[in-house]
C-alpha cells in the first residue's frame, strides 16, 4: 500500500505507452479528522489472484486537490 503526496511528486518525460484496462475500486475514510480516498487496481485477467488488490494507493484532500488542479492544467 502506497500514500502519495503532492510533496512526493515530480514530472519526468518518458516514452509512454498506454496499458491494458484492469479493474479499479475506491473507497473514501477519515482518520485523524482527515479525509482520503483509496484505489485499489485488480490486475489483468490472466493473474493467478485476480481477487487480490494489485496495487493500493491513497490520496489525502490536500493531494487529491493537487491532482485536480494538475488534471485540469494538462487536459484542458
């Protein structure tokens, strides 16, 4: 399980391609008073534990907001 904050962050240029489409679940909790919504990605479907969270990443209000603003400055 990985939190990632905006402080963490960092463009890169790399030669990207786009990836298969997998499934994803999120879920919104509170702690401490702060709030964070979690995705969790399930993998393709030919993994041997396709019930199992792949990969699990949470992100607070304060970053969440920051990935707004990022995602409306690059889809604009």
């Amino acid at each position: 399980m990985a939190q990632i904050t905006k402080d963490h962050m960092q463009r890169t240029e790399k030669n990207n391609q786009i990836q298969g489409i997998v499934e994803c679940k999120y879920s919104t909790f509170i702690r401490n008073g702060e709030k964070y919504i979690q995705f969790n990605t399930y993998g393709s479907p030919d993994r041997i534990f396709t019930d199992s969270a792949s990969q699990t990443i949470q992100f607070s209000e304060d970053t969440a907001q920051f990935l707004i603003e990022l995602f409306e400055e690059v889809f604009k």
